[in-house]
C-alpha cells in the first residue's frame, strides 16, 4: 500500500501525537495531584487572621485538618508512651541525675517532656518554677517562657523583647496561657513558615548569615530550631542566647562558654562550674547523615497525610516509628520491625555508655566534696574541677537532647565516650588530693538509690518544696486563668 503522507507530514503528525499525549499526561496528574491545604485555602478563608494570633484554634475554621491533628496530640491511646503523652519521673529511674544536679532546680524534679500541648501544664506544675505567689517572686526568670507558649511572641510583639525577659517568670502568668501552636511558626496571611523567636535570628546574623535566605526545606528544620537548641540566659535580663558564634560540636560551644565566663551553677557538692545543657536537639542533628542527606525535622516528625484529595501536614508532632509507613519507610524498604529495631538497638549502646557516665560523674562529685572537708585547698582541686565541668557537659550535651542518639549516633556516642575519659581523669587526680592529705581508703560514697534519697542527701526538703506548689496551683493559678480569659486571652 501507498503511503500517502510525505515525510515532513509524518513527522507533524508525530509532534501532534506527542504532544496530546503529553497534555493527556499533565490534565491526568492535575486531576490525581493532591493538593495541599495551605494552598488551595485562600478562596474559601472562613476567618481573617491578622498579626501574631496566639489562640490556635482561631486557625481551625480556615485549617480544619492541621488544627485536627494538632489537637490529637493530647489524645491517649495503647501507643501513649511512644507518642510522648506519658511523663516518665526521669529522676526516680536515674537517681544519679539529682547528684548531678545538686544545686540547681533540676534535682527537685525532671520528667519526660510530653510534647507541644502540655509545654505550659508541665512547666506550670514542675517544681523547678518554685511557687511564687506573687509577680516579683523568684526563682525563675520570664525566660523560662521562652519555648512553652505561641503567647510569647505575641507579648514581645506588644512590648518588645527586653520588657518582656527583664520580669520574673510569675509577671506573665496571665498572659502566656496558649500552648504552642501555629503562631509559633507559621505567618497567618499565607501561612509561610517563620522564626518567631528573634534569638536564632540574630544567632544567624552573628554568623554572618541571613536567615531570611534559607530554602523552604532549611526553614522546615528552622523553625524548630528555635526552640530545639541549645541556648543560655545572657545578662541581667536573663536574654535567650545560642551560643553557635563558634560552630555547632560540644567543642565549640564549651569554647564559648569557657571564653565568656559564663557558668549555670556551682554545683553544691564538687563546687564544680557547672554548664547545664538544655536541649541542643538541632546541633547534634545537624552531624548526623539524614541532614546531611537534606532530611528536615518536618519531614520525619510532621509527615504529610492525605485526606479527600487535599495533602496536608500532620500536625501530631510525635515519634517517627509510630507512623514509619509515611516516614522511614518513605525512603527505605525495610520493614516497620526491622527499622524500629534498629533505632532501639542504637539507643540502648548509647544509654549504655551514658549510664556508666552518670554513675562515675555522681562519684566525682561525691569525692570531690569529701576532699574539700578534710582540707582540700582550690588550687589543688582546680584541675580537677575544671576535667568534672568538661564531662558533665558532655554528659547533659548528649542526653538532653531529644533523639540524639538517632540524629547522629556516632557523635553522642563519641561525646558520651569523651565525657566517661574526662570524668576517669578528675577521679584520678582528686584520688591523688586525697592521698596528699593522707587519707588512702576509699571515700565513703551514701546510699542514693532512689531518687527520694539522694535528694535528702543533697540537702533538699521535698514536703516543703511539695506543700509550697501545691498552694501556688491552688491559689495563684486560677487567678492566673480567671484573669487570662476576662481579657479574651483564652477562648472558651
């Protein structure tokens, strides 16, 4: 048979047919795409929402499914303590941590944190707030607010940042009343992500680094990192500072520290400077291989979901291993078993070492104390003291963050291994005191294997610091709430 099309005519016909295919292509991928929330919201906005709204469910009529899940996270279920809703008393399990602490507010109390909608419940009834019972009483500063509350912009908005940190913590009790919630990092016109807390800002900035230019996956870790970090109270008004001037490792930040002078507390026993570490959950994450690889914190603890054809990100902030299905298994192919397996194996070698660590840090105070009753002078404990704050450090900087020993399992382990060698070092040379001054048999260590012990050991009287806090939560904070919800800032 003839073919009656010349060859220039073939090849439009072939262009014609390639390019309906290519459109049949992309109308199929439009109609199959599922779109996200955030983006398809602006026609049908219920509600306009402007400045730093502190009241997340005033979000709920424009973003039903995020605010849905947000609000999961209270819920209890057979998986509550995988998901973070069950305080653990970290103290009772680890009495070893309240000699560590002696000194400071933690050995009174230090549980598990449960998550972003019990932030103010927990530090309202921990007795490491005290019980002030009036707005000028101590002890905390209103820097304890800092990361508990979407309140806390809103008020440094309102006032500006150094009136809002030049109080103590009991001055804003009426105000920060809203856990954290969207307004934390989200902008309300487009629901952009944003830095709320203008502490990493201007850690960025001392950096030479422009915060405003990172890519929307960076700001996917960003926002998380201004409160998931390590940071100190600067000055006289206690002022959140990261101190990232060096770099990110245990080094540098303890360089910092050391060139600043600064120090949380002396500790009661040792008399040892102590650096409390809070949570430098970002910089330890930041040495490990998923954010080497690009990974952010949003795309394992806030994996998307998908309902109705709309994709949205899941606001049940939790442990990635209760959903691997749209996490870990997202990029790898073991299964659910094998891949939770291997986590939990990697926690338990680290929680090896850092046990070992306490126990031999716990000592060193004890001993360290021991030496300085029977005549010990400073100079010759100086070494000593200095190698006890070097460990401690690396000891809280790699069990106070969150997940360390997953985000970088090899870095915790090399700090907690750093820490056991330093510890091993002022055990030695206070040994070597000791027999400077005759004494050649072993400190007599006391009996602190449970928490309720070692805290009576340290000198506390926990009925009285009980008794002050159940009164401060029966008097003070209704007071507190009463007045928070008389001026709208609590929605009924």
């Amino acid at each position: 048979m003839k073919d009656k099309f010349k060859p220039w005519q073939r090849w439009v016909l072939f262009a014609l047919a390639m390019a309906v295919i290519f459109a049949s292509g992309v109308i199929i991928s439009f109609l199959m795409e599922h779109s996200a929330e955030v983006v398809n919201i602006d026609y049908k906005k219920k509600i306009k929402i402007n400045g730093i709204e502190a009241r997340s469910i005033i979000f709920a009529e424009n973003y039903p499914r995020e605010y849905k899940t947000w609000v999961d996270t209270t819920s209890t279920d057979l998986h509550s303590r995988l998901n973070g809703r069950t305080s653990i008393d970290v103290l009772a399990q680890r009495p070893e941590m309240v000699i560590l602490w002696a000194g400071y507010a933690f050995s009174k109390d230090y549980s598990t944190p449960r998550g972003h909608m019990y932030a103010l419940q927990d530090i309202v009834h921990s007795l490491r707030t005290g019980a002030p019972m009036g707005v000028a009483d101590g002890p905390q500063f209103a820097s304890c607010w800092v990361c508990k509350s979407s309140d806390v912009p809103r008020m440094i908005e309102a006032i500006g940042v150094d009136s809002f940190y030049n109080n103590k913590w009991a001055a804003w009790g009426a105000e920060i009343v809203n856990p954290i919630g969207c307004a934390d990092c989200h902008e309300p016109k487009n629901m952009d992500l944003h830095i709320s807390r203008p502490s990493l800002t201007e850690a960025f900035s001392r950096q030479g680094r422009d915060i405003t230019h990172a890519t929307p996956q960076e700001m996917r870790s960003l926002v998380c990192a201004q409160c998931h970090s390590e940071y100190y109270f600067k000055g006289n008004i206690k002022y959140p500072t990261f101190p990232w001037d060096k770099g990110f490792t245990v080094e540098d930040l303890e360089k910092y520290y050391d060139e600043i002078g600064f120090t949380d507390y002396i500790h009661k026993l040792s008399r040892a400077p102590i650096l409390k570490a809070q949570h430098p959950d970002y910089e330890i994450f930041k040495m490990g291989i998923h954010a080497q690889r690009g990974v952010s914190c949003a795309d394992c603890h806030m994996p998307y979901n998908d309902e109705g054809g709309i994709k949205y990100s899941d606001h049940h902030i939790q442990n990635p291993l209760a959903v691997t299905e749209r996490t870990c298994q997202t990029c790898h192919r073991d299964n659910k078993e094998t891949l939770c397996k291997n986590v939990y194996e990697r926690q338990q070698k680290a929680n090896e070492l850092r046990t070992l660590l306490e126990k031999e840090l716990a000592k060193a105070h004890i001993e360290a104390k021991f030496t300085w009753d029977i005549g010990a002078t400073e100079n010759e404990m100086q070494e000593a003291l200095l190698l006890i704050r070097q460990a401690q450090w690396r000891w809280d900087f790699g069990v106070s963050s969150h997940g360390g020993s997953f985000h970088a399992p090899q870095e915790t382990m090399r700090i907690l291994g750093h820490g056991l060698n330093k510890v091993f070092q002022a055990r030695m040379l206070i040994s070597k005191v000791l027999v400077a001054h005759g004494y050649t048999d072993n400190v007599p260590l006391p009996d602190i294997t449970t928490k309720e012990k070692a805290q009576q050991y340290i000198g506390l009287d926990m009925a009285v610091e009980k008794a002050d806090k159940d009164k401060f939560l029966k008097e003070i904070v209704p007071e507190w709430l009463q007045k928070a919800k008389a001026n709208g800032r609590i929605v009924n």
